[in-house]
C-alpha cells in the first residue's frame, strides 16, 4: 500500500512538473494561466480523493494528469500558431487614446500600443486615432470607432467606420493592396482615398490616382477627385470632390511625422502637397534654389501646416502663399508673389 501511494504521489509531481515546464511561455497572460491551473486543479482534487489501493488507479492518475498536459499544450501552441503568428501585415506608429485594441482575446481586450506589429487574420478596433505604416510601402490612418479585419498582407476589410489609405506610387507593386466592404471591392492604383461605412451606406473618396471597385455588379474605375456613395441596395451616385480643403483635414492631422534632417527642401514642399492634396507651383528657377536648400531639425509632433510655416521661416531666398488647392513657390525678390 505504502509503494503504491509514494507511486502516486511521485507521478502527480512529475506531471504537475511538466504542467508547469510546458506552459512557461510569456504569450499567455496570467488570467489564462490561472484558468488552466483552476481546470487542472480541479482534477487532481477529484482523483486524488478517490482510494488508492490499486496500481491500475494510480495509472489512471497518470493517464489523466497526462492528458490534461496534452490538451494544455495543443491550446498553448494552437495560440501561437493561430492569426497572431501569421504574416506581417504593417507595424502601429501612431495611436491616441483610448488606444488600438484586439478585442476579447483570452477574454479581455489586447491593447496594441505604437511599435506593435500586425499580423493576418486579427480583428482590429481603432479606439482612438491610429497610423500603420504598412509592410509593402505606404500607410493606413484610421479613424477612432472603426474596425478593420486583416486578411492577407494586403488585403483588409473595413467592418465600419472610415479609413485612409495613403500608398505612393510604385508601393505594393507585386500586388495590389485591397480594402474589401459590403459594397465590394476597393483596389489601389497608385492611391490615396478614403473608405467610410456609415449607416449602411459605403463612401469612396479618391485623392489621388485612381482606385477600381469590384462590385456584384461588375468593375468600375473610380478617378481622383471623385466620391462615390453606395447605398444598401447597391445602388451608387457620383458627384465631384476637392482633393484640398476641409474634407481632408482629419487625415493631415494623422500624417507620419516627416524627417528633415539634411534633406532638400524640395523634397519637404512635394511631401507638403501631397500630404494637403495641393498642386505644388514652382518656376524652375525657385526649384532649382529649392533643390539646393538643405533643411536642419525636426518638425516632430508639428500640424501639417505648422511644419511648413517652420520649414520656410528658416529660408529667406524663397516664400510661398496657398491658394485654394495649390501651393505656389517663388524666389523672394518676384514682386509678383506677396508673402504669406
């Protein structure tokens, strides 16, 4: 009797052991581990109340104890394994509060902070204002209370609220990025647009180049300058937009920070059209000049325009002005261009 329960007792440690061997990995949280040693527990009490005065018991102590390790493990590696482990889809840069979340993972919310990277097959919630920059080139600025699932490196869909994706030519050239809603199918082509779902209605505003709408209907192509709303029927209208001014400005207010250190200052005013949707009006003498300008400091954490009324004060050989949707550059000494 006395061999049989030291036997017992040796195989209960050598498993709760290997209990703990094999769940010692920092991807799981502490809630989770206490639920798995609770279930565990909770077994070895129900066996170990039992009598044991058989060996064929204290292998049926050891078979249990085994097989709860076992599904333990399969739980642990089917987590590292699973969406979080897929490919990287692009890295957090930016978020404001409350935060980028995924949500109800090991029953809580995973907060996402910047530096975090993304990968296929999570569910997004952008709790507050938030910038990635993606894998392939570009970026994704989303707008707080929206949602987005990540399907593929470059292929996400957009569950509701508004984004921006912002894709410079010549990013994503293997294949094109792609924001997948009810109302289709948005693909890049050297692109910057917004995508909003509201009230069952889906809103395309293109800025820059164009972007081809794969609907049930058939393909369309969609030109910058162009918005398009789909209703919940599928039916769709067309109309004109500004790429400058107010309808915009949310997404300037998210642009990545820009760096300047010992970069020409023509490469800022082209950064500066793009980023507001201007076109950027400059004689060839002024680029010329502007080319040869080379910049000094940082305009971190600076407002688009901010950044621009820094960048020029720090020269006196050229000045600019902003009428609607351009920005006009000109040497100081052209009487014709008045400063701003």
């Amino acid at each position: 009797m006395s061999d049989s329960t030291n036997t017992d007792f040796e195989s209960d440690g050598d498993a709760e052991r290997a209990l703990r061997d094999g769940l010692k990995a920092s991807a799981l949280s502490a809630a989770a581990m206490q639920r798995i040693r609770q279930a565990t527990e909770q077994e070895w009490r129900t066996a170990v109340r039992a009598p044991a005065t058989r060996r064929p018991h204290a292998f049926s102590i050891a078979a249990s104890a085994a097989g709860i390790l076992a599904v333990s493990l399969w739980a642990f590696f089917a987590l590292q394994t699973g969406p979080a482990a897929g490919e990287v889809f692009g890295r957090v840069v930016a978020v404001e509060h409350p935060g980028l979340v995924e949500p109800k993972r090991f029953g809580r919310d995973v907060q996402l902070a910047a530096g975090t990277s993304l990968r296929v097959g999570q569910k997004l919630e952008a709790r507050g204002d938030t910038v990635v920059n993606l894998e392939a080139g570009g970026n994704l600025r989303i707008a707080r209370t929206s949602a987005i699932e990540v399907h593929a490196p470059d292929v996400i869909a957009l569950t509701q609220g508004e984004l921006y994706v912002d894709i410079p030519p010549g990013a994503h050239s293997a294949s094109a990025f792609r924001v997948q809603t009810s109302a289709g199918e948005f693909r890049h082509v050297g692109t910057q647009f917004a995508l909003m779902i509201s009230e069952g209605q889906t809103r395309l505003r293109v800025r820059e180049g164009q972007v081809v709408w794969r609907a049930a209907s058939g393909d369309s192509t969609v030109a910058a300058g162009t918005e398009v709303t789909i209703g919940p029927d599928g039916k769709a209208t067309r109309r004109p937009v500004s790429t400058a001014g107010r309808d915009w400005t949310w997404t300037e207010a998210m642009a990545p920070d820009v760096v300047i250190e010992n970069r020409p200052l023509i490469e800022f005013l082209q950064w500066f059209a793009r980023e507001t949707g201007r076109t950027l009006d400059i004689d060839e003498r002024s680029r010329e000049q502007a080319a040869t300008i080379l910049m000094h400091g940082s305009v971190k954490g600076l407002t688009v325009p901010e950044a621009l009324s820094a960048v020029m004060s720090t020269t006196s050989s050229l000045r600019y002005e902003l009428p609607e949707g351009v920005i006009r550059v000109s040497s100081a000494g052209d009487p014709k261009l008045p400063r701003p």
